[in-house]
C-alpha cells in the first residue's frame, strides 16, 4: 500500500535546512574550543580535561604555558545561516596521540578550517596536511592572539607551503563575528570548488 504525504508534511519535508558537518582543526591550545563556544548557538559539547602529569614531556606548552586542560575526543557546537542553512562544527584534539579519532570525525564533513597560531605555526602542518591527502577543501585562520609577532598572510601562505587557492585570513576565535565570518569563508571556498553547491550564502549573516 502506498503511503501518501499530506500538504502539511510535504511543506515540512521541503523546509528542512540543509546540514553541513564542517572540522576545526589546528594545533594544541591554538583556540578551537574558544571557537566553537563563540559561535554555537547551543551550549557547546566539549570533551576537555585538566592536563595531567603523563602529557609532560609529550604536549608542547611552549607559548601556551598558561593552557591547563585539553580536548581529549571532539568540541562540538551548532550554528543557523537563515532558515535553510545549519553547520555542525566538529573541534578535532590537537596532540597527536589523539589523532586516531580524526578518521572517524572527517566522515561527511564538507571542509575544514585550520586555525593557525604564529607564535606555533609548525603545528598547522599535520593540520594541513591530513585535509590535502583526504581532497577535504579546507581555509587557514590566523588567530590573533595578544602579543604574538605579526605577519602578512603572504608570509603565512608561504610558510605553511599551501596551494595559491587556499583562502587565509586574520581572526579572533574569542569573537562571535569574526569567526562567523571563518565559516563564512569556508563555504564559499567550498562553493567555488564545487561550482556552486548553492548559489548565496549569506555574507556577515
């Protein structure tokens, strides 16, 4: 027996927003928590603990010296871009004893930001690299943290040897707009890439 949709059910059916599964990715202590708790709308899932003496010698804190937890499985928050738009945001561990559940997070993910610090940019590498070898479209985020020596985002294109396509940009993960506008960039690189998956996103929605 065929089962038939009302009109009501139709219209629900046809309103639903598009989901769209996006990593924050980076190195340890470089603002992947902050970022997802500055722009999810829902109180944000985080999977932090205290550092523990068996990370001595085994997590860099250098430049982060005053870091004293770290996310151990995944952040995860929820953003809406209008009523058709929603992004799940996946934050990855940075050590790389816990980049065994990297697999299991890029699984439908439509792209990746690489948060950058330049005070550890050498820890955007494996960052950089695992989203190149997987084809995941991807944008680097330099976040400005107090005090860090400043460089033009040539230098940090340059220095993270990314290809000419790959979009980089300043941030500031503690603010709301700036790193709405990150996932804003993100998608719109992804749309070029695609050819224009969907023809608007909103700019500074």
């Amino acid at each position: 027996m065929d089962y038939e949709h009302s009109d009501g059910e139709q219209d629900r059916a046809t309103t639903l927003p598009t989901a769209i599964k996006i990593l924050i990715a980076g190195g340890f202590g470089v603002g992947k928590t902050t970022l997802v708790g500055a722009v999810s709308e829902t109180r944000p899932l985080q999977t932090e603990e205290v550092l523990s003496e068996q990370g001595i010698g085994i997590d860099d804190l250098a430049g982060v010296e005053s870091k004293s937890t770290t996310t151990v499985a995944m952040d995860f928050g929820r953003i809406s871009f209008g009523e058709d738009l929603v992004l799940y945001l996946f934050g990855t561990p940075g050590q790389d004893r816990f980049w065994f559940v990297w697999d299991e997070l890029a699984l439908g993910a439509l792209g990746a930001v690489v948060l950058a610090d330049t005070r550890r940019l050498a820890d955007c590498f494996p960052s950089v690299d695992y989203f190149e070898r997987q084809g995941l479209p991807f944008v680097v985020a330099v976040n400005c943290f107090a005090g860090a020596r400043q460089h033009s985002l040539e230098e940090v294109q340059l220095a993270l040897n990314l290809d000419p396509g790959v979009p980089v940009m300043l941030c500031d993960a503690r603010e709301r707009e700036s790193s709405k506008e990150v996932l804003i960039t993100l998608l719109q690189h992804v749309m070029k890439g695609r050819g224009s998956v969907r023809e608007t996103v909103p700019a500074g929605s």
